[in-house]
C-alpha cells in the first residue's frame, strides 16, 4: 500500500542523515519534498500543510541545528509527526457496555461492508471467545443478506434468520431482541449502502441508530477510494456519529493517502484494517508500526505476531526434535516454504524487516519472488514419498519425470536440492552436540540480548514458542531494537548477517525466530562482499 511514499520518503530523508550539519535551508528543501510526496501519494492539502509546519517548527529549533547528527534528529521529528497524524496510540473496538453490544457498520456500496462484518464477528469469537450474532440490514442489494447467512455458516456464526418484508429498523430491533434471547456478547448490524451518499441512506441510518443503541458505529472504507474518502468519513461522522474506521483493502497497491487523512481530518481512530481476501485477513491497526513501515524501519512486532498466528506449534516442536537429531528431508523443506507463504511470502516479510524494504525489487529483478516458493513446493509434490525422505535418489530419469510433473525444468531441481542440502547442512551444525547446540545457543543469546530472559527458548532445541510472548513485551523489544539501532532505514539488524546486505534472519544465515529453522542459502541471492 505504501511502496511508493515509502520509496520517496526513504531518499528524501537518507539524503538528510548523510549530512554533518543542516541549515534551515536544507531542511525547508526536504520538506517542501516531503509535502511533494505526501501529496501525490493522495494525502489531503490541509492534512499536509499541518503536518509540515509542525515539522519545520520542531525541526529548525537551535538545539536540533547544534545536535550531533542533526538529519537523524529531523527522520525522528518526521517519524513522530506521522505517528501523531495517524493516531498516536492503537484503538481496538470496544466492547465495554452491557452485553449484547450492538456494533453498527456503515459505508457505501461496494467497500467490502458484508465481507468486513463477517472477518469482524470471526476475530472476535476465535480470538475474545465472544458469542456474536450477525444482522444484515441490507434489503436493497439483491442476495446481500443470503451472502451474510453464507459467510456466517462458513465461519460458524449464527445469523439473525431472514424475514421477507422486513425493513431495515424492524430487522435491526430484531437482532438486538434475538441476541439477548441468545445469550450472545455481540450483535453486529450490517447496513445498506449506496453508491454516493445520499439524504435517503442518512435518514435510514439515523433510525437504525436510534431503534438498536449501538456502541460501536464503524465507518467502513475502500483505501483505494483516494481524496474522497476524507468528504466521505467527514459526512458519516456529522450525520451518525462514527466511533472508529475500519479501512479494507490495504493490501492493494494504492498510494495511501486515504488512511494517511481520514484519521486526522475525523480525529475518529483507524481501528482496524483488512489485509487479504480470507476470513482471518483483518488486522489491528498501529500508528507507530505503520510509520515504521512507511519510514523503512521495519515492523518486527507485526512480524512476530503473524508467525505466532500463523505457525503451528506442534508442528514447530516436531521440527525442533528433527533439528536436535539433525535430520531435514524435503518435507520439512515444502512445510517451512508453506510457513512463509502462509506469513505474507518474502515481499511480505522483508517489508516488515528493518531497513530490509529496499531489497523487494532487488529480489525481483533476480527472479526471487513468491511465485519461486509455488513453483517449488510443486516441484516437491511431484516427487514419491521415497523420494522426498531420501534426495540422493534423484537421478537423471528420475529429475525428469519430476520436471514433466511440476512444469519446470532439471535445472530448477538442481537449484531446489542445493538449497535442501545447504539447509540439511545448517540443521546437522543447528542439532550438533555440545552445549545444547548452535541453535539453542543462538536464541538463548538473542533472548538475553532483548532482555527477554529465557522467554524465547521454550519447545525443545531452542525454538521459541511465540504464542506465550506477551504484546506488551514485544512492543518493549521493539523498542529496544531502535535503541539498539535495529530500526533505523537502511540500518540492517546487525548480527544476524547472511547472503542479504544488512543480513535478513533466515536468508543464507541466521533465524527469524519461529520459522522452524530458518530459510538459509535461497538461490540467486548476492553474497555479502
């Protein structure tokens, strides 16, 4: 969503750092660069001019002209402005109110309302354990409430039953009525939407307000929508009153101005954010992660989150017992591929890594993006059982039938054995004998680097059990981390060194922890000089 600010404020500000001292004048340069970039990335003209004269005013103080290393200053000033424009502090829906508590979602046609109320209801029965009842108010779009009933079913939420007739109100005095009968936590209520804002959709949504009480009114948001998202949000907000925003779509390659402005012109939070297409594809929303991202400082505290999310812990502790004998067949190969699919696939990952950004297109142009993972997971596929727990089978006839039924060619296979024995080789030194062995070594020196303790030597062989780290201890070491030096752009994570420069865990070197190992020796990769 936010590659080319990313890109723009990157240069601009690493232009800033590689100076010894700054005049006012450099400074009114970059940011009248800065408000360039802000601007074509659809960001609002009074939402840019506010941002930038705060800018200047904290950056032209004398004590930041006389500082050491004055452009590192001013990237703080623009980090922490960015911070502030997009909310300060996370804000998640609230559920504070005597049950049920009626979430109302309104927007306009076509933002992904429907799709969003189902995502909504999933993360808060699967995550807060909370009984929810889902409502669709929408009698206007053809099938709209058949497609609630579906997403419901898919998930296994209860729906308000569908009464031909009803309107909008009845149905939603309705829900509220049948989720106190129901014992449920939550009721949420999808309405209709149009496709402008018209004085109809407002009357409609003022007495679905007045005859449900909602705590929650979420304004649902297309971010792709540019500049009149911010007229949009601005209407709702007069007219019902919005308590928060929820913006879908991040995924896309759109410029970002929408998130960018809609918090600070509503001054209602961004709670939270849809991500992808799948039910599990919502994720909260953090100021200060998303500037570390648009900034290029990484954002290790998403990262961990989504591998605790997303790896399976007993599988975790399986490959932990093989990695202690020093075993790894190509199973094991195809699972950890599946892993960092399943965690955003590389561009997804090295987005969230310190200064690691800038090395997406790098990796693109040399042929490794995440269509590389597909083709040779399918590559593993074609192979027998025998096969795949014994590689040196695999000779010439053998390559070619493998060839023929994963659609590639020997020399793929070739490239896809190498990385195997190359990772084989790092789970023999990983497992070895000694004191518990290199990796258990490794973490327990990362763990006590962070001043996390033992806390991320749990499932036998070192690897961590992320699922028991606490939020609050993960934002600490992210903290730490910029202290440390770790979150500045271009800065690398130091330490871990491996084929990338600034040395990405897991690519030719050490461990994102939690990936099973690791992702050691992809090749292609340039070796670090």
């Amino acid at each position: 969503m936010f590659e080319n600010l990313q890109d723009r404020l990157g240069s601009i500000l690493n232009g800033l750092t590689g100076r010894g001292a700054l005049s006012e004048a450099d400074v009114s340069a970059a940011l009248r660069e800065v408000r360039r970039a802000l601007l074509e990335a659809d960001v609002a003209l009074d939402v840019v001019r506010s941002f930038t004269d705060r800018v200047r005013e904290k950056a032209v103080g004398a004590e930041i002209l006389k500082s050491i290393k004055p452009g590192q200053m001013v990237v703080k000033i623009v980090h922490d402005e960015l911070i502030e424009m997009l909310g300060g502090e996370g804000v998640g829906i609230d559920l504070h109110a005597p049950a049920p508590v009626v979430v109302m979602m309104v927007g306009l046609q076509g933002s992904g309302k429907t799709t969003t109320t189902a995502k909504i209801a999933n993360r808060l029965s699967t995550r807060d354990k909370k009984k929810v009842l889902m409502a669709s108010l929408d009698t206007r779009r053809p099938a709209a409430q058949e497609q609630l009933r579906q997403l419901g079913a898919q998930a296994n939420i209860d729906t308000l039953p569908i009464i031909a007739g009803q309107s909008p109100t009845d149905i939603a005095a309705r829900a509220v009525q049948a989720a106190k009968l129901g014992g449920h936590d939550v009721v949420i209520l999808d309405t209709a939407g149009r496709t402008h804002i018209d004085e109809p959709l407002m009357v409609e949504m003022a007495d679905i307000k007045k005859r449900s009480n909602p705590h929650e009114i979420l304004l649902v948001a297309d971010s792709l929508t540019g500049q009149d998202a911010v007229n949009l949000a601005r209407n709702f907000d007069e007219r019902v009153g919005i308590t928060g925003l929820v913006l879908t779509r991040m995924d896309g390659d759109g410029r970002g101005g929408a998130a960018l402005s809609m918090r600070a012109v509503t001054g209602k939070p961004i709670k939270l954010i849809g991500v992808g297409e799948k039910m599990s594809e919502l994720e909260e929303f953090h100021p200060r992660r998303i500037a570390d991202r648009i900034l290029g400082m990484g954002d290790i505290v998403s990262l961990v989150e989504r591998a605790a999310e997303n790896i399976d812990a007993e599988k975790a502790a399986a490959m932990a017992a093989k990695m202690a004998k020093g075993k790894f067949d190509l199973d094991d190969l195809a699972d950890q591929l599946r892993q960092m699919q399943k965690m955003g696939g590389m561009g997804g990952i090295m987005g969230m890594m310190p200064g690691m950004s800038g090395m997406k297109d790098k990796m693109a142009a040399a042929g490794l993006d995440d269509k590389l993972f597909g083709r040779q997971i399918a590559i593993i596929q074609s192979m027998t059982k025998a096969e795949r727990a014994n590689p040196d089978l695999l000779k010439h006839s053998r390559k070619k039938r493998i060839a023929a039924g994963s659609g590639t060619d020997a020399a793929a296979i070739n490239k896809l054995l190498k990385m195997h024995r190359q990772m084989a080789d790092m789970m023999k030194m990983m497992g070895g004998k000694g004191k518990g062995g290199m990796m258990k070594q490794m973490m327990g020196g990362l763990a006590s680097k962070l001043g996390l303790g033992g806390g991320l030597g749990g499932m036998g062989g070192g690897m961590p059990d992320l699922s028991n780290i606490d939020p609050k201890q993960l934002e600490a070491l992210q903290k730490q981390a910029e202290a440390a030096g770790l979150g500045k752009p271009g800065g690398g994570m130091p330490g871990l060194g491996g084929g990338l420069p600034g040395g990405l865990p897991g690519l030719g070197g050490a461990k994102l922890p939690g990936l099973g190992g690791g992702f050691p020796g992809l090749p292609g990769l340039p070796k670090k000089k």
